[in-house]
C-alpha cells in the first residue's frame, strides 16, 4: 500500500496531493539521487524532467514540505530516515529503479551557458584569452580598470597577454560583469548539480557515481592478488591462495618425476623430452646461401690485396 499523508493539522488540497505524490515515489523506487537546483531555470528544468522520462522521476518542491513529508514516510519506512538530514537548500529528488551512472549522465549533460551576472561567485576559473576583439578604442577603459594589458591595432582593442579575470569563489564585480558582456562570453554553465546518492537506506557521495565497472574489476583483482601474497608468505592458506598452491605443489611434482623413476599422466611428455630432447628441436632455418663461384675468387683478391698492405706497412714504416 502507498504511503499516504495522514497529519491531523489542516492542509489545502494541493499540498495534501504533493505530498500523497511523494509518498508513492517514495515506496516505488528505492534509489534517490538529491541535487542542488541553483541558478537553474523553469526553462531548462522542463528540459531535464523531458531527458529524465522513462529513466527516473524528478520532483521539486520546498525543503519543508519535502523534509516534512519524509518524516511522516520515515514512521512506516525507516530507510527513509537516511535521508533527512540531506534536505537541505534548493534541491530536488531524482528517483529511480535503474543504473545511477546513466542517470548521473543524463542530469550533468543538460547545462545552458549563463553570463556573469555582477555579485554572483565564480564557479569556475575564467581566463580573457589574448588576441584581437571586435572593441572599439573607447572600450579601452574597462581593461584598465582590471589592469589587462591592451593595445589598438586597426581601430580595435587587442589584448596582448591572456588574463585571468576570475577565479573559483571570486564574487563578480560590476567590471568583470561588463567586460564579458561586451566580449559576448557567457563564461558559467549551470545546471542541476547532484550532492548526494541514497540506495535502498544507505546514503553515499556523489563521488561514488564517477566508479566504473572498470575501476571496480581492478580494485577487486589487485585485493585478490595482495590476500593471495600474504596468504602464500604466512602460510595462511585462503580461497585466494589455494590455485596458487596447488600449482606450485604440481611444479614440485614435475620437478621430482624428472629426478626420479616416479611416472604419472601429467609428467609423460616432459620425461620424453629428457629421454630424448632432439627429437623435439626444431631444424634452425638456413640464414644464408653458400657463396657461388664467381664471389669466391674475388674474395681470394681481397685477402690477399690485405696480406700486400700489411707486409707493406711492415717493410716501410713513416720514418723509412
């Protein structure tokens, strides 16, 4: 049965639907993701709730209503209660049943580029990238009032160096505002931004969202490997170990039917190749012909032209 909304204090009626709405998310979907909704428009939230259709559901709506709504939830479905104390600024909960990632994917793909408005704080660092602009002469004065080095090159402005104009948590002044206004930059991109990840009564970082299945193989194998090592050097055998035992315990069993008269299935062929190891060399490849007729004489020449220089040498020395 939904989870149905049942305060005995007085509620409008649209309040009384939001919350029996929430209610059934709630019990139908045991995955949440909570996301920040600052700086984001009705506009571009239509575009998110459209992207996220038939792969989760989005719900916005004031953190006191939400808040209150849970902890009623939370009485008949105590996972719930997990996620309170996240409830906090102008979010929204995305629910789902499906994979986090590809809903991660669809929430931080829908950004819209936004100008920096005077007083906002800089998410981002923003760098005025050098070369000419399309200013007039006129314009001058703003850049040096944020001290950018400019020069006038065929009536416009150029910059001579790129300047970094804003860093990450900088608030923006009313000069940084202008100057990308006239420069056409629209520098901030913002969009829902996801905070934290509840699963089934267990609540994460959004940071986990970046772990891929390869990342986790990897991390398993090289756990695996590292029980198998101590295993082996404490003689600690583990589930991890034994393949690495067993195969070590057969080389010890090859190495002592070789020693010995000691025959089994296993050791057959490499006791045949120590009875006999040509018979299991392979005919090295010819690397080069024999020299032929001709080439032979001429070599003859050489050896002796050499012989000639060296008896030459001997015979009548610098000094001679």
């Amino acid at each position: 049965m939904a989870l149905r909304f049942t305060s005995a204090l007085p509620m409008s009626e649209k309040k009384t639907k939001y919350y029996n709405e929430l209610g059934v998310l709630a019990e139908k979907y045991t995955k949440v993701l909570v996301v920040q909704a600052d700086n984001v428009g009705s506009k571009q939230f239509q575009q998110v709730r459209k992207a996220l259709r038939g792969t989760g559901v989005i719900v916005m709506g004031k953190k006191t209503l939400m808040k209150k709504a849970l902890t009623e939830f939370a009485q008949k479905n105590t996972k719930l209660e997990a996620l309170l104390p996240h409830l906090h600024g102008n979010i929204g909960l995305v629910f789902t049943n499906g994979d986090l990632s590809k809903l991660k994917d669809i929430i931080t793909s829908n950004k819209v580029a936004a100008p920096a408005r005077q007083g906002a704080i800089s998410p981002v660092k923003v760098i005025i990238s050098a070369g000419p602009t399309t200013l007039e002469p006129t314009k001058t004065s703003f850049f040096q009032a944020l001290s950018i080095p400019t020069k006038i090159t065929k009536g416009f402005v150029d910059i001579i160096n790129d300047y970094t104009l804003l860093t990450p948590g900088q608030k923006v002044g009313n000069s940084e505002a202008a100057l990308l206004q006239m420069l056409n930059i629209l520098p901030f991109h913002y969009g829902l931004k996801i905070s934290e990840v509840y699963d089934n009564g267990a609540v994460f970082s959004a940071d986990v969202l970046e772990i891929s299945d390869e990342v986790l193989h990897t991390a398993f194998n090289n756990a695996v490997a590292n029980v198998a090592a101590v295993s082996l050097a404490t003689g600690i055998p583990t589930e991890a170990s034994i393949p690495h035992s067993v195969a070590n315990a057969f080389k010890n069993l090859l190495a002592i039917a070789a020693a010995t008269d000691v025959e089994f299935e296993q050791a057959a062929d490499i006791k045949k190749f120590l009875a006999n190891p040509s018979a299991f060399a392979v005919a090295a490849p010819v690397t080069s012909a024999a020299p032929t007729a001709s080439a032979a004489p001429a070599a003859k020449v050489e050896e002796k032209k050499q012989e000639s220089e060296s008896e030459g040498d001997m015979g009548f020395g610098l000094f001679g």
